[in-house]
C-alpha cells in the first residue's frame, strides 16, 4: 500500500478543475432553464390574460348591442317615453342575464329625444356595456332610431315616369308606376308594377305594354319590379300642423293675392340665417304646355317676378326653421342652418299654391348642418328666365301636382334652351317629373326641344339621417337609421 500516490489523486488540481467547470455549467444550465421556464410561464399567463380580455370585450360590444335591441322593443311599445319607464333623468343600468348561464354583464343607456319645432323626429341612444368578470373593459354603440325620410331618395314619384339618355342619377329612384329608364343610374331603381302601358309621352308610339322597367340606360342589374308601393298618402304632410308651429315657433306669412297665381312672397335666404321677404305685386306670363297635361294645349305661367315690395328681414329661429306662407312663394338664396318652407292655403281649399324655384340654392356649408325641405301643396317650378347653370340643393316636396320645368316653345329663346340642371338632394313628386321636353309645332319646325340639356341628380346621403324640421316620412315603421360602435 502506497500512500503517496493516493493522495496525490485526492490532491489533484486538475481534478478539482474539472470539477468546478461542472458545477459552473449546472448553474447556467439551471439559470437559462429558470428564466425560459418563468418567461413561458409569463407569456402563457399574458396570453390567457389577452385571451380574457379579448373575450370580455367582445362581450361587451354585444352587451351594449343587446342594449340597443331592448330599447328598439321599448320604444316600439312605449314610442313617447324616453326615460325607460322610470320618469327619471338617465343613465339607466339593466342587468344583462342568459338564461341559462345567470348574469353575464351590465348595460348602461343615455336617451336622448332630438326635437324641432317641438316635435320629436329621433332618438339618439348610446348604450355602454360591460362583462360581469371584468367591468373595466366597456364598450360603447350608438343608434339614432327614427323612421326613414324621403331624404333616402333621390327621387320618389307616384305615376309612371321617363328618366332621359342625359340623365345622371345616384341615389335610390322610386315609382309607384312604370319607369322608363334611358339614363345613368349608379343606384337601385324600383317600380310598384309589373308591367303598365308606355304612351306617345313616355317615348312609346303606338302605345306598348312594357315591364314594370324598362329601356337604354346603364345599371340594369340595379332594377327591381314589382315591389311594395311608397304609400303616397301617407308622405302627405299634415299641413294644418305645420302651419300651426309655423305660427307658433317659426315664421308664417298670412295668405296674399286671393285666386289669382299672379301674386304671392319671394324669399331670399341670406348666407347669415335670415331671409329678405317681398311681397310679389306684379308677374308677366309666359305660354307653356303643363307636364300634367301634356295634351292640353298651351298656359299662361305667371311666374316672371315685375314688381316687388320689401316687407323686411327676418330671422329664421334656430330651433324651428320652418317658414309656412298661405301663397304661392319664390324662393332663392343660401341656407344657414335646416330649414322647412311650405306653400300651402289652409284658409281656402280651392287654391293649391305652388313654389316657384327662382334661382340658385346653396349651403353655406356642407358638413351636414345646413339643409332644406320645400314642400308646395300643389307643384314646385323652374320658371321660364332660370339660371343657364342651375344648382339646388334640398328635398323638394310636390304634394299634388309635379317637379319640374314646363315647356317653354322657341318663341323664347334663349330661354327655351338651358345647358345645366344639377340637384342635390331628393325630389318627391305626386305626377311624373320633367325638365327637358322634345316637341313639334308651335311654330317652331320639328325636332325641337325645351328645357335642361343636362341633368344630374344626387341624393343627400347626410339630409337621410339628420333632415331638415318635419320633413315627411316614408314609413311609419321606425327602425335604426345609423348605428357605429366605439
């Protein structure tokens, strides 16, 4: 037995070397092993985290939707109450339950009743919800309820109808009758009927049976017939109403001229809120043939303002533009703000005012918070001297006569011939609208044509949703008009 080499193996540095390199390599090991272990863990607790989150917050947008949808339901039950039934000031919080699986969260509601001329025409409601396992996280939509205008149209016509070849429209076209369709349309256009008879004045010689839409124009694939009629009846404005407000809260000009169409108020709007009113004392004539009586040889149009008297300005209230003359009216000008101007003679039934679009209607802006309705009892009119470039912008209502421009023969050239008609807004019209006629005779040659050479047509996506004070409706049906979550 040797003790000298047994202890130089105990002793041996090299040995003692190697083990501490291996303690040192455990360590690390150990080390990186902890720190990726604990950052696994770490990314799978934030993702179980994100997870959650990600499913809570999905909650809550259909919590806040539920709320939307149980309001709809109250409202379609309870239509004049905008305080959920309590009597109180809002927010109100209801329980949001399944079933099945108890509480799932909370939503929250704020009501609000807009109103004009002391009349509600929507509700607002802003609906915040919230998961029951994490009420941090809320969600918020917003719907305005109302029933649809016929500021979703572009046109809304009651009788058969010919759009022509220099016809532009965008925007939804309606008519209860036949529609012959030459133009451009870049939206839906719908016909009540399945199929009517196209005379001479629809372009159709002889008269044909037609489908309920037919003709040259692009877009066909937009074309629906039959579809359910636009109850005319009931876009009819209740005019007694409207003149009462009028009187009330906005402005009325008492009827002028008796009978007679020769006389009545000329209105410019002012780009500052107000109007300029005359009292139109003298007209001259001109001979057309009507659109609504296409066979009835020529008319006397008393629609040239002569002589005038300014009666004053007046400011439109910002709470109810609404301006009601028992006569017929010439209007023109810049609107500020949302404004409704009627002509209609409560006083007499035997007169049906018109309106008279004398000029250019513009928007001081275009942001939505200027707009105007124009609603005549009987027929809203572009006299014969009209701009050569004619811009309107508004929803422009003729209750029981037409939109348009009559036939002014050659005899009165230039006038006769206009280049350009563009409108901006909607056209609601009881008889077929026209503002470009072609015709023969009239000592004039063949072939002739009056009129606008171009016309294009845009509805108002903006006046659809928020509309000018007591701007008719085409359903009474109310229903969600726009909704946008946060």
């Amino acid at each position: 037995m040797t003790v000298k080499n047994f202890k130089s193996q105990i002793f041996n540095p090299k040995s003692r070397a190697r083990g501490g390199y291996i303690t040192i390599l455990v360590l690390v090991f150990a080390a990186v092993f902890m720190t990726t272990t604990a950052s696994l863990i770490g990314f799978i607790f934030i993702q179980n985290k994100l997870h959650f989150a990600k499913e809570n917050r999905e909650k809550a947008i259909q919590i806040a939707e539920a709320g939307l949808d149980y309001y709809k339901w109250f409202l379609s039950h309870f239509p004049d109450d905008f305080q959920d039934g309590t009597g109180n000031v809002g927010p109100y919080n209801h329980t949001y339950n399944d079933p099945e699986g108890g509480e799932i969260g909370t939503f929250s509601l704020t009501i609000n009743e807009n109103q004009i001329c002391e009349a509600a025409y929507s509700v607002d409601i802003i609906s915040e919800g919230w998961a029951k396992n994490d009420p941090s996280l809320k969600r918020k939509v917003f719907g305005r309820y109302a029933r649809p205008s016929v500021a979703e149209y572009a046109f809304i016509i009651n009788s058969s109808v010919w759009a022509g070849p220099d016809y532009e429209i965008t925007g939804r076209y309606h008519s209860n009758g036949g529609v012959r369709m030459d133009g451009y349309n870049e939206s839906i256009v719908t016909s009540s009927v399945e199929e009517w008879q196209c005379s001479s004045t629809f372009g159709c010689n002889p008269t044909q049976t037609k489908p309920g839409i037919f003709g040259e124009g692009s877009g066909s694939e937009l074309w629906e017939f039959p579809t359910t009629p636009i109850d005319f009846a009931g876009i009819t404005v209740d005019l007694v109403d409207m003149k009462e407000r009028a009187q009330t809260n906005g402005i009325y000009f008492n009827p002028y001229g008796g009978n007679s169409d020769r006389r009545g108020y000329h209105l410019i709007f002012k780009d500052n809120g107000t109007i300029d009113a005359y009292r139109v004392t003298e007209t001259s004539y001109a001979m057309s043939i009507h659109i609504d009586d296409m066979g009835g040889g020529w008319k006397r149009d008393y629609h040239t303002i002569v002589n005038e008297q300014f009666i004053g300005n007046y400011n439109i209230p910002s709470d109810c533009g609404l301006i009601f003359a028992e006569s017929k009216i010439w209007i023109e000008g810049t609107i500020n703000g949302k404004i409704t101007v009627v002509a209609a003679n409560i006083s007499n039934p035997n007169i049906t005012p018109d309106i008279i679009l004398e000029g250019n209607i513009n928007y001081t802006t275009l942001d939505g918070s200027d707009g105007l309705t124009a609603i005549a009892e009987r027929s809203v009119l572009i006299p014969l001297e009209s701009p050569d470039n004619m811009n309107i912008r508004g929803i422009f209502i003729a209750q029981n006569g037409y939109f348009g421009r009559n036939l002014y023969p050659c005899w009165y050239s230039p006038y006769d011939h206009r280049n350009s008609l563009t409108t901006n807004g909607s056209i609601v019209s009881n008889i077929r609208v026209g503002t470009k006629w072609g015709y023969t005779g009239g000592g004039c040659g063949f072939e002739q044509w009056s009129g606008y050479s171009e016309r294009d047509n845009f509805y108002d996506r903006i006046l659809a949703t928020d509309p000018p004070p007591l701007t008719p409706f085409t359903s009474d049906d109310f229903r969600f008009i726009e909704w946008r979550a946060d």
